[in-house]
C-alpha cells in the first residue's frame, strides 16, 4: 500500500485525503490491508470516519515537508 507521492501507507498513520488538490479529510489510516492503494482501508477523523484511497492520500510528515519548501510552515514575523 502506498500513498499518492509513492511513501508506504502503515495503519495508524496520519493522513490527509486530496480531491483536485485540496484537502477533503484527515484522520489516521485504519483497516488498510495490503496490496490495494484503491478504496482500501479507513479514515478516522474526530468524531468521524470515512473510506481511504491511499491514491488519493498523503502522509501528514510528506505535507509539512512541502509547506517548508515552500516556506509556508512559520507564522509571519508580527501576526
């Protein structure tokens, strides 16, 4: 099982779920069986869950990693 950017998916880990590039859902990865990256396995969102496609996921590290190349993950100076 992997995720859309090709990191291997794990049960328990904290995902994102894209739809045309926005974040639709977050949650942590449940009941993810291996050898599927289509409709396999469930988000766990607070209070809520939902089916995952790992193809449509990403890991939330592989997020804050593209936030800092881009230089988004500080809080402009005086806000």
């Amino acid at each position: 099982m992997h995720y859309r950017n090709g990191r291997e998916a794990k049960n328990g880990d904290k995902i994102v779920q894209l739809n045309g590039g926005k974040i639709v859902s977050f949650g942590w990865l449940v009941d993810a069986t291996p050898g599927n990256d289509y409709c396999n396995g469930s988000i766990v969102e607070p209070g809520t869950a939902g089916t995952a496609c790992m193809c449509d996921c990403l890991h939330v590290d592989d997020v804050a990693e593209i936030l800092a190349e881009k230089g988004l993950e500080k809080r402009p100076e005086g806000k």
